[in-house]
C-alpha cells in the first residue's frame, strides 16, 4: 500500500491510543465514561452523520450490478452469522445481532475513503462512494430489526404473555423505526426524495456534529480496551480472531467470487467492490455493542485486531486482484 495510507493507520491508531491513555489514566472522570460518551455518540452524533449523507445521496449514480456485487455478501454473511449464533445456548439475546454486525460492518470511511483514492483515483472513489452511502443504512437498518425482534420476544417471555406473532412484528417495526440509528436514515431519505436542499445553518450543525463522530468513535474503542484490559484478550480472543477471519478473508472471497463468476465484473470496479469488503471492522459495531451492553470486550479485540493485522492483508488482496487483472 502507499505510505500515505500506513500514515491514515498509524493516525487511527494514534487516537484509539489517547482514548486508551486517557481511560487508564482516569483523564475524563470516573465511572463508565465510554458508555457515556458512546451513548452521546450513538444519540447525537451518529444520527447527524447519517441524516446528512442520506440526504445527499446522489441516486442516479448508484450502480445497481455493483451494489448486489457487494451488499448480497455483505447481507448473506450477516445473515448466516446470526443464524449460527442464534442456534448456540446464549445468555445475552442481543450476543447474535452484535456478531453479525461485526463481522460483516468495515471501516469504510477512515480507511475505506482514502484507499479507495490513492489507488483506484477518481472513478473508483466514486465507486466506493456510491457503496459507503448505502453501507450504514443497510446493515445497521437489517442488524436494528434483527436485535428489536430478539428482544421483544424476550419482553413477551418475561412477562408471561403468549408469544404472538403480530405482536412481535409490531413491537420490532416500532423498535426498529424509532431508533437513533434508523430514523435518522429514514428521515435523510425522505428529505432527499422530496429535492430540498438543506438549509444553509442546519446543514453547517449537521455538518459539524458529523465531523464529531469518527474521532469520538475512535476514543470510545480505546476507552473500551482500556477498561477490560488485556484480560479481554483472554475471554474474547477467540472470537475477535474469528469475526477478524471473516471480514477480512471470507467477506472478500465471497464478493470476489460473485462479482468476478455471478456478474462478471473486471477491472477498477472489482478491484473497488473487494477491497472495500476487505476493511477492517468499523467502530460502529462497537457503538452498536455499547447500546445493547453484549459482547464489548469481543468487539473492542475484533476492531483492534482486525485493523491491525489489514496491514498485511490488504497488499496481499491487491496482489491477487492485479494477478487478476483488476488493480
């Protein structure tokens, strides 16, 4: 990879590190201060950024062969890990819907913006655009559902009323709706199909909230490591190598395959599609995480983890895309 793009790395790094100095060394208070500041990040900051880039998404560029390509791996692998997750004895209903996420959420703005400019050039950051507007409304859209209707069946369960299906269904479309992820993305859509520019003072608000969301992401990743320690590595080794395993080998595979045999795509569009499912995991996943208090101490190893060893995987996905043909 270019050097710019290690330099992007060892920046991300550097802000999970202060995080991580900051929560060992008690710089912002006592208390779980990265709940605080992840639920201030998925109340507030996040919804800004997600109402702001849906409603300015262009359409009319979107490629519909390019977002199958990408986003029927992406939804099959969501699917299939909630499927098996759910199949295991759990005592955290929300254990299965935060695995999913992980495993198939990638770090397409911090990392995925930058290579997709350095080494495709303009067209293929338009490619990578066009599937990084999509990426969040997608899979956070299909996760929120997933988790809402796990969790009010366990609503009916503890308070001894016969499961029904109507009921169910109700409570996850409200659930899933009224969320701080969810409606926001609605919200953004309906504003951009209606055509109306945002206003000049609301777009600079939305604007300046959403320039918050990245680094405070980063922060709470490191806030997280820092308050379970290495002892997480432990506990949660074994499935934050395993959900690493899957974004950064399986998810690419299985793009890969489709988008080369199913579609027949070639070139800087491939090239695009796999190296943007190749990411490394996201933060959101984290915040995801944090709301429905399962699986933090897996998700903050899988997102360190994942991150660091993309440093060696990624030049070895370029290399088999140029033996390929595609970079």
């Amino acid at each position: 990879m270019p050097t710019d793009l290690y330099l992007r790395l060892l920046a991300i790094f550097a802000v999970v590190a202060l995080g991580y100095a900051a929560g060992r060394a008690r710089w912002i208070g006592e208390g779980d201060v990265a709940r605080v500041m992840s639920n201030a990040a998925f109340a507030l900051f996040m919804p800004a950024l997600l109402f702001r880039t849906t409603a300015r998404i262009d359409f009319a560029a979107l490629q519909a062969t390019t977002l199958v390509v990408f986003f029927a791996p992406v939804l099959a692998l969501l699917a299939g890990t909630y499927v098996w997750e759910r199949r295991r004895a759990r005592s955290n209903t929300a254990a299965p819907s935060v695995r999913a996420i992980s495993v198939s959420f990638g770090n397409t703005v911090q990392l995925g913006i930058p290579i997709a400019a350095a080494l495709f050039g303009e067209s293929g950051l338009a490619v990578h655009v066009a599937i990084g507007s999509l990426h969040a409304l997608i899979i956070l859209t299909a996760v929120t559902a997933l988790v809402e209707h796990d969790l009010a069946r366990e609503r009916s369960r503890e308070a001894g009323v016969p499961h029904s299906l109507a009921n169910t269904l109700l409570s996850t479309v409200r659930n899933t709706v009224i969320h701080p992820v969810v409606l926001p993305v609605i919200a953004g859509l309906l504003w951009n199909v209606l055509g109306a520019p945002l206003p000049g003072t609301a777009d600079e608000v939305l604007k300046l909230l959403s320039q918050a969301a990245v680094p405070l992401c980063l922060v709470v990743i490191g806030l997280s490591f820092a308050e379970h320690g290495l002892r997480a590595l432990g506990a949660a080794g074994g499935p934050a190598v395993a959900i690493s395993v899957g974004k950064l080998v399986l998810l690419p595979v299985l793009v890969l395959l489709l988008g080369r045999f199913g579609f027949g795509l070639h070139g800087t569009t491939l090239a695009v599609v796999v190296m943007a499912a190749a990411l490394p995991v996201g933060a959101n996943p984290l915040i995801f995480a944090q709301r429905y208090e399962s699986q933090i101490a897996e998700t903050t190893v899988a997102i360190v983890l994942s991150t660091l060893a993309f440093v060696l995987t990624a030049p070895l996905w370029l290399l088999l895309l140029g033996w390929l043909g595609s970079a």
